[in-house]
C-alpha cells in the first residue's frame, strides 16, 4: 500500500480534507508493525508576564525575602522559599538575597545574629550555607577580627574574588595577591595593594 493510499484511508488524504480549512484531524491508527510515536512532553505553563513558572517564581521569592524585616522574619521566609518545589531555583533565589543583604551588613553590628538566625533556616543546603560562612570570614576580615589565613585560602573562587575587589585590609589582600588559587584573583589584589600605596 502505498503512502498516499494509507493517507487517504486513514482520512488524511485530500479525498476527505475540505479545502483551505485548517482543523486539525485526529491522528491515525497505528499501522501493524510501525512504532509509535514518543508522547510530546507536557509545555511548562507560563505566568501571566509571558515568563516561565519558574522565572515568575524567582522574582517572587527575591521580593518576598527583600520585604522580610527583622531576624525571625527573614530567617522564616527563607525556609518558605527553601519549601519551593524547584530546589535548585529557590536556593538560587536564597543566595541572591544573602549576596545583597550580607554585602549591606558587612560591616553593621547586626550581621552575626542575622547570619545566626539565616544560617539555621539554610539546613541542608550545602551551596547557601558555604556562602553564608564565606559571607562571615568577609565579615571578619572587613571588621579586624580574627580571622584563618587557611580559610581564606580555601574559599570559594568567588570568595577569593570578592575579598579581592572590596577589602580594605592589607593582611589579606598580600595573601591573595601572593597565594590565591587563579591569577585573576591574584593580579586583582596586587592592583588594590597598588593603589592602596599610592
């Protein structure tokens, strides 16, 4: 049998197609012997913006934790976002809002009860937590405290990234300049020393 004849008698050939219209026919019985077709996945359903759920969903969550005030408050809507059904979504969203509000507290009185009640909402997350601990030795750093050389030296590319473009303490900028892991950290923070002498 050949393509055409198939197509008419599965009501696809122009014998049973009226002309010009273009609604859609059901699709064909399976013939004997031919494999089905995969299933087409389900499209993901966007949100009224025309974005993806979960883009829609990021922006809510950034905007939930912005509007949280107060230690318990935040700490609280941290573990809603932390409830998303997308994990890796929401501890993205989790750790834009701690990159914000860490780099804002830096150097306030505030930042270790913040990070105390933040840090036991980030349980189980590995990735939120290292930034928060990382967020803590800037911290230390930028506020003249005690702080561990080794540390330092095992942090985070971005860690190692951001001490180099922000911190004012020489201590640590001749470490990184010196010991850091990649030359663009390294040349970031004999250019701060540079400048620093000038």
């Amino acid at each position: 049998m050949g393509r055409s004849e198939y197509q008419m008698r599965q009501g696809g050939g122009p014998a049973n197609r009226a002309e010009g219209t273009t609604a859609a026919l059901a699709p064909p019985e399976q013939p004997p012997g031919v494999p089905a077709a995969p299933a087409v996945p389900a499209q993901r359903v966007a949100e009224p913006s025309g974005q993806p759920a979960e883009h829609w969903r990021y922006a809510r969550h950034l905007e939930s934790l912005a509007a949280a005030s107060g230690e318990p408050a935040e700490a609280e809507a941290v573990a809603a976002v932390l409830r998303d059904p997308d994990p890796v979504m929401a501890e993205s969203a989790v750790v834009t809002h701690l990159d914000r509000r860490a780099a804002r507290l830096l150097a306030d009185e505030a930042f270790p009860a913040w990070a105390r009640a933040v840090g036991e909402a980030l349980a189980g997350r590995t990735f939120a937590a290292r930034r928060l601990r990382e967020w803590t030795l800037l911290k230390d750093i930028t506020r003249g405290e005690p702080w561990s050389r080794a540390e330092l030296l095992a942090a985070s590319d971005w860690c190692q990234r951001t001490a180099a473009q922000s911190l004012h303490a020489d201590e640590a900028l001749r470490l990184l300049a010196a010991e850091a892991r990649t030359r663009r950290v390294r040349n970031a923070a004999a250019q701060r020393l540079l400048r620093r002498a000038a």
